[in-house]
C-alpha cells in the first residue's frame, strides 16, 4: 500500500535559494531509491521560510529504510540538511 509523507520546515528566509538548490541536487538520488514515488515541495506564501513537501512511497518501510540510510551511512547530508532547517514541525505518514 502506498504511503503519503508530509513535512514541513522551516527555513531562514535568507537560505530559501540555497535550500532549494541543495534539494534540486539531491533528487536524482531520491529517485533512484528503491520504493520511491514522487516528491512535491511547496512554498507558504504567507509564511517566509516555510516549506511544506510531499513524499510518496510504495510503503511505510521503504520509506523507513531511506531515512535510515542517510542517517546511518551519509552524515555529512543530516548535517548539510539541517543546517538549512530553522525550526522542524511535522512529520505526518498517511496511506494513500
């Protein structure tokens, strides 16, 4: 069963460009991954910084093990990730 993922960061809104730049790169590799869908990523017009995306996986665990392997295997992304992150609200799973 295909899952929904909703997250929502919030990005200083002098590093929004960069933040958007640093998420264009990595989507070749998202693609790749195994049990992944699409991505959409939306910008709060009323809210500066704020940033809603939208995954879309084959299932729950294929999700999981993508996260896991960024966490466990490619530190430098958690770190380079979170630098652009000023404040992280939700993370919501949602079957599809």
């Amino acid at each position: 069963m295909s899952i929904l993922v909703l997250g929502e960061v919030h990005v200083a809104p002098s590093r929004i460009a960069e933040f958007k730049d640093y998420f264009r790169d990595l989507l070749p590799d998202s693609r790749a991954y195994d049990g992944f869908e699409k991505v959409e990523l939306y910008e709060d017009t009323e809210e500066e910084g704020s940033i809603l995306f939208v995954e879309y996986w084959v299932s729950r665990a294929h999700q999981e093990r993508y996260i896991a392997f960024y966490e466990q295997v490619d530190t430098q992304f958690a770190r380079q990730a979170l630098a652009f992150v000023h404040e992280r609200d939700h993370l919501l799973s949602l079957n599809a």
